[in-house]
C-alpha cells in the first residue's frame, strides 16, 4: 500500500488543511465512543431490565469488533478507495449510532454496538492514510501529532460527559450526538478526500481474515459469559475450546500464507514480543479498572453517574501529567527498569482501589486515583514505544496493524475480566452475582492487580540495554 500520493494526486494546502482535523474528529468520535457509556451502564441495564455487570457485552462486542475488522481496513482502502471506505465508514458509524440509541434490549443493542465498531474499525486506519496520502513530508509530523490528540482527549472526557448527559438527560443521547457530526463528516469527506485506489491490489486472505475473527469472537465472547450473573458454564467451555482450536488453526494459516491478513514476523524481534505479550496482560488489567470503578462509585458507594464520571476523571488526569515526566524518566533509566519497577506500583495502586469506601475521605480518593493514572500512563507509553523501538522499517506497516488488533482486543478482554471477577468476587463471599457489594468490589480490584503484576514476567527475558536507541539512556551512560 502506498502512503503518499503520486504529484497529480496530492491535494491542494486547501485541502489539505481540511482533511487532517476532520480526520482527526472522527478518530475523536471513535475513542469516545469506547468509553463514554462506562459511566451510563447502571441507567442503561436500568432501561433493558438486565444486570448492570451483564452491559459488559455493550463495550466489548465494540472494542473486539473493532479488532477483528483493523486488519483488513488496508485491503479495503487499496480495494474501493481511501475516499470511498473512509466515507462509507462514517455512514456504518453514524446509522448504528442512532440505532443503539433506539434499542430497548441488550441483544439490538450489542448487535448495533458491532455494526458501529465495524464502521469505527474502516474510520481509524484509513483516516490515518487519507492523512499520509495528503500531507507532505515536512508537515507530517504536526498532522500525525493533531490526528493522535484525540486519543489522549476523548479518555479523559468520555467517563464525565457520559456522566452528564445520563445524569441530566438520557443515556440515547451519548448515540444521537454522532448524527450531526457523521453527516458533516461524510459531507467533508466526499468533498475533500481525493478520489483514487491503488493500481496494484494485494489479494485478500479470507482464510486468514475468517479463522481470526472466529477466534477472537469465540474467546472473547466465552469470557463475556463467563462474566455474567447467570453464566451458562458449559456453552461458554464450547465456545473457549471452538475459540481455541480457530486459534491455532490461525497461526498454522498465517504462518503459511503469502498475503496473510496478519503478518507476525514481527513477533521475531524481541522487543516487540515482550511489548505484545506482557504488555496485552498490562492492558488486559488497566481496562478492567475504567469498567469497575464507575460501577463501584455507582452501586457501591450511591454515587450518581455525573459524580463517578468527575472522579474517574482523576484518573486520566494522571494519565496526562504523566505525559511531563516520561521523556526524562525513560532516558535516565532505560526500557527495562522502568517497565519492572513501574509496573509493580501500577498493579499496587490498582490494588489500592480495594481499600476505597464509601467513607474514605475525597481527598484521599483522588490521591490514590491520580496516582493510578500515573503509574498507568508511564507503563502504557512504555510498552507501546517499546514494541517500535527495534523494529525494521519494511516491518513497521505490518507490526503497526498488529500492534492495534491486539490493543482493541485485550481492551474488551479487560472489561471482561472485570466483569469475571465480579462474579469470582461474588461467589467468594456467597451470595449471587446479581446484587454485587463494595466487599465484591474489593476482591474483584486485587484479582485485576494480580493479572498486572503477572505481566512483568515478561520484561525480565529483556536485555538491560533494549530499546536505548529510542530512549536515549544507554547514550547518556556513555556520555
């Protein structure tokens, strides 16, 4: 797939400047959406006539959905064109928007919820070309860094305004506010996006592309039964073993294929692996905590949703300050102790949140959740630099698709897992998993904790100087 536009092709700075922020207002509206119904599930189970927990499903079919579909978003874009997906992506997201605002059942709702994550897995890598395509070299830098702020934004204010608007209004609202902004969007876009596709298209491995999905599908909706107050313990081991089985049959394929819809070369270089495999298992754990605090403040403490947003704001918070120290943390210590040491406070301050009450003072509250977002944020920064910083350049397209479906996918497995240990939590203290306690809560949080410290196992295999030409320590020594 080319990334930039042959002379004729490239749009004029008109143009060009136009693209870049409706780009990135539709990677905005994307994220959000992952986040924003956290603070809402109580008023939205509420609505369904279901369990707050069993609303899981709700932001899990979406984030996985989004995973199975990234790896074939390149495919598309070089098949029908940038203009064409990127437009037509729009539309998929805006419709299933106004639909999920509309349903008055869990089963429409995660079904719009997919619909939607297909639309919002088109939306965000080949917006991301539509950039490339349009930008000229000495301006890709600054449209890279407009494209990604919202990404770091839309966290942040997705759990208040959630809060907000579910508070003071109606839980559809957080849907409907996508139609105004996906028909501008769709306008602009037809309008400003050049029309072309690739003269050389790549085949499509369906194979490939239909043993992922089945497997991710199939894993991640075992792990929502079994997070669910009435989990039917057998189907959801079907489901496990048939997720499994489509699993390995995807490594044999993708191993194998010419044009496979994953490349895992990438998994050769140390570095990454380390990032891919206990940095899933760190992002498995920081996602569950999104998921569980907003219910905790909720039916634990008699919270309303507006008050639990603002207090998991702290958290994000945290996240962005962070951003301030990272640069001269990485280059005084390096990949490896960072990842070891930080690590370890991340999964003891996700410990931490057991010991929150209803009456632990606020102050003391936001201390601890501003010091998760802390922590959090350096580790995730981390990992995610860590996975780049030794790859080769012929290998950063296919590692990058990679790198993002595992993302998408261990973000829903960790709104699963909060969900599973609720009911783990539940069934420890004896009661039924439909009236959940803050001593549920309590359990739930260090099960979470323990799955991210398991995660720095991984580092240990790191050599001491991995990653020190992107983060600068190992010249500092010799200096």
């Amino acid at each position: 797939m080319s990334e930039s536009p042959s002379p004729s092709a490239r749009p004029s700075n008109g143009r060009q400047s136009l693209i870049v922020p409706l780009v990135a207002a539709a990677f905005f509206m994307e994220n959000l959406d992952g986040t924003i119904i956290a603070t809402a599930l109580p008023q939205m189970a509420h609505s369904f006539g279901v369990h707050a927990v069993d609303l899981s499903i709700g932001i899990t079919s979406y984030l996985l959905t989004l995973a199975v579909f990234i790896p074939i978003s390149g495919w598309a874009a070089d098949r029908f064109g940038v203009r064409n997906v990127f437009t037509a992506a729009l539309a998929v997201f805006t419709a299933s928007s106004v639909v999920c605002g509309m349903t008055d059942g869990l089963v429409g709702f995660t079904a719009a919820r997919i619909v939607q994550g297909i639309g919002g897995a088109m939306m965000v890598p080949v917006g991301r070309l539509a950039v490339l395509r349009a930008t000229s070299k000495d301006g890709l830098m600054r449209a890279i860094s407009i494209i990604t702020w919202p990404g770091l934004v839309a966290p942040v204010i997705g759990p208040p305004l959630g809060g907000f608007i579910t508070t003071y209004s109606s839980w559809r609202w957080i849907f409907y506010l996508n139609l105004p902004l996906g028909i501008i969007g769709m306008v602009l876009a037809w309008r400003f996006i050049a029309a072309e596709t690739e003269a050389h298209k790549r085949p499509f491995d369906g194979i490939g592309f239909a043993l992922c999905g089945i497997a991710g599908t199939a894993i991640m909706y075992a792990m929502e039964l079994l997070g669910r107050s009435d989990a039917p313990w057998r189907e959801a081991l079907a489901f496990l073993v048939g997720g499994v089985a489509a699993g390995l049959g995807a490594l044999f394929h993708l191993r194998r294929s010419a044009h496979p819809v994953v490349d895992l070369s990438a998994f050769r270089v140390k570095t990454f692996a380390v990032a891919m495999g206990g940095g899933s298992l760190f992002r498995v754990s920081i996602s569950a905590e999104p998921f569980l605090l907003p219910l905790m403040f909720q039916l634990g403490f008699g919270m309303n949703a507006f008050h639990s947003g603002l207090l998991t704001l702290i958290v994000f918070a945290g996240n962005l300050s962070m951003k301030l120290l990272r640069t001269p943390v990485m280059r005084r210590f390096g990949f490896r102790p960072v990842l070891i040491v930080n690590g370890a406070l991340a999964a003891l301050s996700i410990a931490v949140m057991s010991l929150l009450t209803a009456d632990t003072p606020l102050l003391l509250t936001a201390i601890a959740l501003f010091a998760s977002g802390l922590s959090r944020s350096l580790q995730f920064t981390a990992v995610n630099t860590l996975a780049f910083a030794d790859m080769p350049k012929p290998q950063m397209s296919g590692a990058s698709t990679l790198s993002s479906t595992l993302s998408q996918m261990t973000m829903g497995m960790g709104v699963a897992l909060g969900a599973i240990a609720l009911r783990l939590a539940a069934w420890l203290h004896g009661h039924e998993a439909q009236s959940v306690t803050p001593a549920d809560f309590s359990v739930a949080f260090l099960l979470v904790a323990a799955v991210g410290l398991v995660a720095i196992v991984d580092v240990f295999g790191l050599a001491r100087d991995a990653g020190a030409n992107v983060s600068g320590h190992q010249r500092r020594t010799r200096a």
